[in-house]
C-alpha cells in the first residue's frame, strides 16, 4: 500500500500505451488502409480512362492491330504494376496483360455486368469470381460515335496495398515506441518531483505521529509540495515549542504551588503537633493565610491566562477616561507606597481623555505595571505615570527608577512564570504571570506594549490605546 500511487501512475501510464497502441493497430490500419484504397482506386481509374480515350480506341478505329494494341498495354502494365484488360461488351477478355494475347479463344467473364460500376469507379473483390484473391478493380468504357465499343479494366492485387499499409504502420509504430520510451521521462519527473517529495513528507508525518517534532523534512522545491513540506515543518517547529512550553509551565506551576503548599503543611502539622507554642500559633496562621493568598493570587492569573489561550477572552468595550482609571489605579497603592516611602507622580492633564477599550482589564494592566514598578523600586524613589495623545492614538506610560531589567533579560520578561533573580529574591509573592497577562490584554485590544530599560537606572512600559471618536467628554 505504501508505493500505490507510484503503481496507479504506473498501470495508468501502461494501459494508456497499450490503449494507443491498440488504436494505432486497429483503427490507424484501418484508416491507412481506406486512404490507400482510396488513392490507388483515383489512380487506377484516371489511367483506365486515358488508356481508353487514348489507347484503346486506336483498335477500334484501325488505326493499331490487336497486338500492337497489346504491346502498348504490356508497357503501361509494367509502368502501373497492374493488370490492364480490354474486355467487349459481351465480356470477353481480348486483351489480358498477364496472359498471351489470344485471338482466336478469347477468356470469358461470366455474368459480366458494367452495370455493377454504376455505384463507384471501383471495387474491391474478385471481379466476377475471376481472382483468387482479392484485388481493387476499376471499368471504363470505350465510346466511338456515340456507342460503346469496349471496356478497359485495371486490377491490382489488394495484397499491394497491404503491403504499402503494413510499411506505413511500421514507420507509424516506430514513432509511437519512440515517443512512448520518450515519454517514460514523464514517470521519472513524476517520481522526482512528486512521489518522492510525497514519500518524505509522508516519513516526516509518520516522525511527528511517533512524536519526533524535532524531525525536519528535507523538500525545498518552489511549488505547492515545497509549500506543504514547509508548512509541516512549520507546525513541527510550533508544536515542539510548544510541548517545550508546556513541559515548562508545568514544571514553573509545580514550583510555584509546591512552595506555599509545603509552608502551609509544615506550619500547619506543627501547630498540630505542639511544636509551635500556643502564644505564636497567630503569627504563623499570618503566615499560613498569606501563603492562602499567594496560591489564590495564583490560581486566578493561571484562570485569566487561560481565558486568552482557549478561547479568546470577549472584551466589554467602552468609552471611557483613561486619566480617571489611572487615578483610581494608583489610589489603591497609597498604603504600600507609604510604607515603602515611594512617591507615585501623574502626569496627564486635568482634562478628559477618552479611550475606547474594556475599562477592566485596562484597569488590570494598570495595576500589574504600577505593582511592578513598586517591587523592583528603591525606597525614596517616585514612580511616574503620563499619558500623552499622537496621532489618534493614547500613550500610556508607567516608568520606575528601580534596579532596571538586564538587557538579555528583556525578550524574556512576557514569558510566563518569568522571574529576575532580584525579583525572587525581594518579593517571595510574584507569580511570575503579570506581565504574561498584560501582553495578552494589550494583544487583545489589538494595541502595543514596549518596554525600555537600562541596569541601575529603571524601567519605562508604554502601551497604546484607541481614542474614543466621541471626543473628550466624560462618561
């Protein structure tokens, strides 16, 4: 089964050789055949009727003797390789090139009938049972003053003709042997070009069932089976990167919930087993609800993310002031600012800014920024927020004078549960998913997101949104 398109194309190469070869054999020698009859009836019959317009009516008119006359035919006989007759009208053979002349018996055609040419100048048989075999006969009369005085018969053996149809069908069929061993290139282009691409696309595929997605198939040609062989390529690459992704995130949520969950079974199992005393069980409970916190934290970042992966996540989308989100956004962190001693700077005008977007989840990405900046920013330092309009477009910026992101870092930083070592070591709490989840709400809005960043120095995310066409009025 595995070579049956190479042996479909095969048989059906065959049958159609034989298919024309079968025409050429039956129907071309047919045809042949008929032609040639056809040309040498023409002939026979113009001869026929000048030799007795010509020829024969010398005879009748005493101008030559019977032998003479038969002298004369002899030669035209030999030049036309046919037999010429001279028969009378009663049927008798006084002139037969391919016998003595014979004055004095002369052969008699039984039921000799012109009539019988009336339908055609000639026919094809054994002329009144004459010949043996069969030949091509033409008749054409002798008229002097009116009347018919004789006929002049031409035969020639069909075998000649034959033998001319058989000498063409062999010129015929040797192009035809030609032509068909020529077009054997057909079946080698066609396993060059098509069956084996086929046959290692076919392995490759049967490489990616088996899970091999690192297998690359080897066709590059500039045409649709070169496009095919690319495209599983492609889908190979895609999904071995994305079974790496996978094996990734697995392994990154394992890590992220194996940590609280072991905090929350030690610290519970030692309150259990009276290894924490009665008077410090709250301050380790804190502990357990914070860990609670974190595994939850957790669970709806994985759930928002997942929303985005399975099956798109629908947007809300309304008009609204961007500048009065940021203000709201930044309220919620006036506790932990204030402890840290982080100064939260806005920079929009007092006017309305209106976006089209959905008010939540931009909301969401707002605080994941801002959340950010305060993680990786020093105590004493300000965060600044600014949104500009160009072009019909708003500029949203969020920028820290933090630790700065390291430059090898920075393609990283959208990966999921992607954490910088200083990240880990200051804030034990990150997921590791909230920059994940703000490209996906950006991407989301069909908007961009950059991130601009130098060691020591901070960190500044912008990201673009779609200003309202209803202008800047207040909902």
């Amino acid at each position: 089964m595995k070579n049956a398109l190479y042996l479909k194309f095969t048989a059906a190469y065959l049958i159609l050789g034989f298919l024309s070869f079968f025409v050429i054999s039956f129907l071309g020698s047919t045809l042949i055949q008929r032609e040639l009859t056809r040309q040498a009836g023409d002939a026979l019959y113009r001869e026929a009727v000048n030799i007795a317009s010509n020829q024969a009516d010398h005879y009748y008119t005493q101008q030559a003797s019977l032998t003479d006359t038969y002298e004369n035919f002899r030669t035209l006989a030999e030049y036309q390789k046919a037999q010429v007759w001279m028969v009378d009208p009663s049927g008798k053979i006084l002139i037969n090139t391919e016998e003595d002349l014979d004055t004095e018996n002369p052969e008699e055609i039984e039921n000799f009938d012109p009539v019988d040419f009336n339908d055609g100048y000639y026919t094809i048989g054994t002329f009144y049972q004459y010949f043996s075999e069969e030949h091509i006969s033409v008749l054409a009369p002798i008229t002097l003053n009116m009347s018919t005085k004789g006929y002049i018969a031409l035969h020639m053996p069909l075998d000649d003709i034959l033998s001319n149809r058989d000498e063409i069908l062999k010129g015929v069929y040797l192009v035809f042997i030609i032509i068909f061993a020529f077009t054997l290139l057909i079946l080698l282009v066609f396993n060059m070009v098509v069956y084996s691409p086929l046959k290692q696309i076919t392995q490759g595929a049967n490489e990616y069932a088996s899970g091999n997605l690192k297998y690359n198939i080897p066709v590059h040609s500039d045409d649709e089976i070169g496009y095919l062989a690319m495209t599983l390529n492609y889908m190979s690459d895609e999904l071995d990167r994305s079974g790496e992704y996978q094996r990734q995130f697995v392994s990154n949520v394992s890590h992220d919930f194996r940590s609280p969950l072991t905090s929350i079974k030690g610290y519970i199992e030692a309150i259990l087993d009276g290894t924490i005393p009665m008077e410090m069980q709250s301050r380790y409970l804190n502990i357990v609800l914070m860990e609670t916190e974190r595994l939850n934290k957790l669970t709806q970042s994985l759930l928002t993310l997942n929303d985005f992966d399975v099956r798109g996540y629908l947007l809300d989308i309304t008009d609204f002031d961007i500048n009065n989100v940021i203000r709201d956004t930044a309220a919620t962190f006036g506790g932990t600012c204030l402890k840290r001693k982080i100064t939260i700077q806005l920079k929009m005008t007092s006017e309305p800014l209106m976006a089209s977007a959905d008010v939540g989840k931009i909301q969401q990405v707002l605080y994941n920024l801002i959340d950010n900046a305060i993680k990786f920013s020093s105590p004493n330092s300000t965060i600044t927020v600014e949104t500009t309009e160009r072009h019909g477009k708003i500029f949203v910026s969020v920028k820290d004078s933090g630790s700065g992101i390291p430059k090898d870092s920075l393609p990283k930083i959208w990966d999921r549960f992607y954490k910088l070592d200083t990240s880990r070591g200051k804030d034990r709490k990150g997921t590791g998913l909230g920059l994940s989840i703000v490209k996906e709400i950006i991407n989301a809005h069909n908007q961009n997101i950059n991130v601009i960043s130098t060691e020591g120095v901070g960190t500044e995310f912008i990201f673009t949104l779609t200003k309202s066409k209803k202008g800047n009025t207040a909902k």
